[in-house]
C-alpha cells in the first residue's frame, strides 16, 4: 500500500481517531465488567488479525514468522499481552481522561529505559519534558488520591511502562541481528491477553449489546489501526508519528464527554495539559535538532 505523505497523515489522524473510542464504547456497556471487558476486546483483536494478516502477508507467511521468530518477540508479545490488559482494566477503575494522559508517556518512559539500558543519552529537552510531564502526573494523581481512584491511575502506569519496555526489547533484538515484526506479535499478545483474563472474567456476564461493542473495539478501535500504524510508519518520521498520536487524547476527551458526558476533572484537565505540553515540546525539539 502506497501512500503520499499528505495521506499517510491524513490515514495517521484517521487512526488516532479510531483509538480513541475505547473510552466512550466501554461507557456504554450494560453488564459487562473489569477483567470481562478485557478479555472480549482481546479475544475480537486476536481473531482480527487472525483473518487479516494471512490476507496481507501471504498464506503461511505468519506461521513461519512465529515458528522461526527469535526470543525478542516473544517478549513483545508479552508486552502486548500486558498493554491491552492494563489499558482495558484502568478504563474501568478511573476516567478515560485520566488513562489517556498516562498512556501517552511512552516516548518519556521510553527514553528512560533507553537511558538505563541501551546507554543512550537523553537530550536536555527530554530531561526537561520528563520533569514537566512528572509534575502533570503529581498534579492529577493527587486529585485521584483525594477522590479514591488511584487504583486506576497505577494500572494506567503499566500501558507506557510495558509499551517501553516492548520498544527496549525490540530495539535489542535489532541490535542483535533479529528481525522482529510487530504486527505478529500485536496478535499474539491479543490472545495472550485473552486466555489469562478468561478465567478472571469467569463467570461470563455481557449482554449481546456488550459484545457487540466490544467486538467492535477489538477490531475498529485497536486490530485495524494498529495494522495502519505500521504502513503509516513507512512513510512518516518518528517524530511525526509521536506528535500525530498525542491527537487520541484530545479526540478520546471530546468524544467521552459528549457522547457519554463524562466530564474530566478540573486537576486531570491542569496535568494532562502539562504533559501533552511535555511530549509536544519534546518531539518539536528532538524534530529540529536532527532536522
């Protein structure tokens, strides 16, 4: 798939749209909860890709990849076993506006991992961003704190923290000569994530309006997207790609509020302001200084 580069931002805008409707969706539900949520959506995204990558790659050419696939990732599918988990789970504990802000710190927690693990060294910048968008998560978690949901906060930390995780492995892996592709490893980690919720989500409880939208979560909001990030990827720089993604926020925000009138915090608004703030400065600069 060929795409100019005025499309494939066009198609990267389309896809952080089609992110941001976990939150609304999941506040339709009826019966469905917790570890259940978890697992339906994971279980339509495994079987997504399922049908999906035979048809892109070629017949057989995803078994191969898995039965020939180094140790790099089988730990990125664990990563994303552990995102699509954590991520589900905190939408339920705490507000989507909340869980979108945290979510977002992956290029910050990647950069620090990338510090203690690869030696690579953190611009100034980055150090600055990592500071302010510290303070961004002081100020909101505090407010959670106040409130009793902070629980949902600390599981919303495991989406960035497992996402830097999976780009330290995978930068590794390259490092060492092993290819790793994601895309087989995004369904990996859907069924990963399905077979350990099941038996948490026992017994079943969703209504056929709850899968409903729950299979539509695993396949509009994170099995198809996820395949256009990567063909976006080809075209897009990095920078471009971060900056482009910082729009789920704002989208996830909006629809949550009008659609489900969900209306974030006055602290949640202050901290996730300060971080979105971080992460745009950060990738601007690190976009000028390799321009």
């Amino acid at each position: 798939m060929k795409l100019t580069h005025r499309r494939a931002i066009w198609l990267m805008v389309a896809v952080t749209l089609m992110w941001s409707i976990a939150g609304v969706v999941t506040r339709q539900l009826e019966a469905a909860r917790s570890f259940e949520v978890t697992f339906w959506r994971s279980l339509f995204t495994a079987l997504t890709l399922l049908l999906v990558l035979p048809l892109w790659h070629g017949p057989g050419v995803v078994w191969r990849q898995l039965r020939t696939a180094p140790p790099a990732l089988w730990w990125s599918c664990l990563c994303w076993g552990g995102m699509f988990t954590s991520f589900m789970l905190a939408l339920t504990m705490t507000s989507v506006a909340g869980v979108l802000v945290i979510s977002s710190l992956n290029p910050l927690f990647t950069a620090l991992l990338a510090w203690v693990f690869l030696r690579q060294r953190i611009a100034w910048f980055t150090w600055a961003a990592i500071a302010l968008a510290g303070l961004g998560m002081l100020w909101m978690f505090g407010s959670q704190v106040q409130g009793g949901s902070w629980q949902g906060i600390v599981v919303a930390l495991f989406v960035p923290l497992t996402a830097a995780i999976n780009w330290i492995v995978v930068q590794h892996g390259h490092a060492k000569g092993e290819d790793v592709d994601l895309v087989p490893s995004v369904l990996v980690g859907g069924a990963i994530s399905a077979l350990a919720t099941l038996p948490l989500a026992l017994p079943l409880q969703a209504t056929a309006h709850d899968v409903g939208l729950l299979a539509l979560l695993g396949v509009v909001q994170l099995a198809i997207p996820c395949t256009l990030l990567v063909i976006c990827a080809r075209v897009l720089k990095a920078p471009e790609v971060s900056l482009l993604a910082q729009l789920e926020i704002i989208f996830g925000i909006l629809l949550v509020w009008v659609g489900a009138g969900e209306q974030p915090t006055v602290a949640v608004l202050q901290g996730g302001a300060l971080v979105l703030l971080a992460l745009v400065g950060n990738e601007l600069m690190a976009w000028k200084y390799k321009r």
